[in-house]
C-alpha cells in the first residue's frame, strides 16, 4: 500500500480542498488549477516559467523570425510618399533644402542633409530603379537580420553613403537617392549570404554592373555608392559573424564603433570646409 497525500486547500483557490500537488513546486491545486504534465500534474506558474525559459528560435544575427518584411514594404512607401511631395513642391528645390550640400552642412550645421538626402530622388527612373532593388533584396536581408537590425542597417548604410559623399564631392555639390543605403543592402547580402553559404553570384553581378554605371555615368554620385556599400558590409559583418554567447555584446561594441567612425570623419571634413570657406563663409549663409 502507499501513504496518500494528505489534503489541503488550493494555494489559489483556499476555499477549495485538494488530495492533488503540483509535481515541480509540490504546492496543492484544485481541479481548475492543475495541468497536465508528462509525469502528474502542475500549477500555472511553473507551466509559465518553463514557457518562458524555452529559447525562442532567431536569426543568425539573433533577431526574431519573421514572416512578412514589413520595414522594406514600409521604406519603400515613405521613399515613394516622400518622392510624390517632392514632386508636387519641386523637385529641385526640396534637393536644394535637404539634399547632400557639403557647404550647407559645414558653414549652416545643416546635419540633417547627411540623412535626409537618402530618401530624395532626382527623377522617376531615379526612384523606380531604386525601389526596385530595395524589393527585390530587402526581404531576404531583413529575414536573415530580423526586422530591427535590418532598419539599422539601412539607416547607418544611408549615413554612410551620406558621409562618403561628404567626404569626397565637391562642396557645391548637391546629390539626392537611396543609392547608399541599396549600395548598402547589396554588401550586406554578400556579407550575410557567404555567412549562411548561400549562393550570392547574382548580388555580385548586380553589384559590379551598378559600381560600372556609378563610374561611368554623368551626374552619378559613386562616392555615396562607395560608402554605402562599406558601411553595409561592415554592419552586417558585425551582426552575423559573433559567436551566439558573445553576440549581443559585440554587436553594440561594432555598432557603436561604426557610429563614432562615422562621426570623426564628419568632424573632420568639416573642420576642413570651414578652413577652406572662411573667407567666403558670408555666400552661405
């Protein structure tokens, strides 16, 4: 014979008795409250807390498994919604107020241009071409990424083309696109793909054919190509080569040194149109 269990009340329910214990804890529980468990019964909190500890699937950035792109559907509409204003104001005067403009962001602080300037367009074909690629790549990058590390990616990617741009056109200059930020995206891919070993030859062939057009073309601004493409290809190395235990940390780190690099160069080319302006600084501002 075996000594039964010797009734209580339910620990959430007090005003009923009980005979039944939960198995990981051992506190009493009622009908209501017990569930079922490979071997007896257990409380609600231990069901919960067992939940919780269960790791969920991610990325191999360790970004949350997605289902839908949602932020390269939700660039494209701010681009595209962007564009139409641009179009209905004028586009070169929305260029002049917010596009890449070296002098303006030296002599008036104008920082926003280093940002700003990624979701002007100078024409139709300007922008279609663009978007085009932003669907055709985004959605794998931002499945490999998840949702967050891809949106930092295009954004810094963006600056980083921005900052490029700055660093190396003329301070006359005056340019506007997404090309960093795609430029951008593409370096990710082949970043990311050799990551997973996927087979990138297509984003290779695509790459090359754009960087020969950038060169070649009247009016193209390749720096901002050029720099996009580093910076792209630096955050995704950043986000998919870190060992799982140390990932978080070296992400931030990267993340954080990307930024500061960023910056420096900035303050740097600044320093430098300011000395080389001063004695016309008056004609900007």
């Amino acid at each position: 014979m075996t000594e039964a269990q010797p009734i209580s009340v339910c620990y959430r329910h007090p005003e009923r008795y009980t005979g039944i214990r939960c198995t990981r804890c051992n506190r009493p529980i009622c009908n209501e409250c017990m569930v079922p468990a490979p071997v007896g019964f257990q409380c609600p909190e231990c069901v919960a807390g067992a939940a919780a500890q269960v790791r969920q699937p991610t990325t191999v950035a360790g970004g949350a498994i997605i289902a839908k792109p949602m932020v390269t559907y939700s660039l494209i509409g701010i681009n595209v919604a962007v564009f139409l204003v641009q179009f209905a104001v004028g586009i070169n005067a929305v260029a002049g107020d917010w596009g890449m403009w070296p002098a303006g962001i030296a002599m008036n602080g104008e920082w926003w241009r280093l940002g700003s300037a990624a979701f002007l367009h100078g024409s139709f074909l300007h922008i279609a071409f663009n978007m085009y690629v932003l669907f055709a790549l985004g959605p794998t990058l931002e499945r490999i990424l998840g949702h967050y590390r891809y949106l930092l990616l295009y954004v810094l990617a963006a600056i980083g083309g921005g900052v490029a741009s700055y660093l190396f056109s003329d301070v006359r200059t005056v340019s506007v696109g997404a090309s960093g930020a795609i430029f951008g995206l593409m370096g990710a891919l082949v970043v990311a793909g050799r990551r997973l070993r996927y087979d990138v030859t297509q984003v290779l062939v695509l790459l090359g054919i754009n960087m020969v057009i950038g060169f070649i073309a009247p009016g193209v601004d390749w720096r901002a190509h050029l720099g996009g493409l580093v910076t792209g290809a630096a955050v995704a190395a950043i986000m998919v080569f870190p060992a799982r235990r140390h990932r978080n940390a070296v992400q931030v780190s990267g993340i954080i040194g990307v930024v500061l690099i960023l910056a420096a160069l900035t303050m740097w080319r600044t320093a430098q149109i300011n000395e080389l302006l001063a004695p016309a600084s008056s004609l900007f501002t």
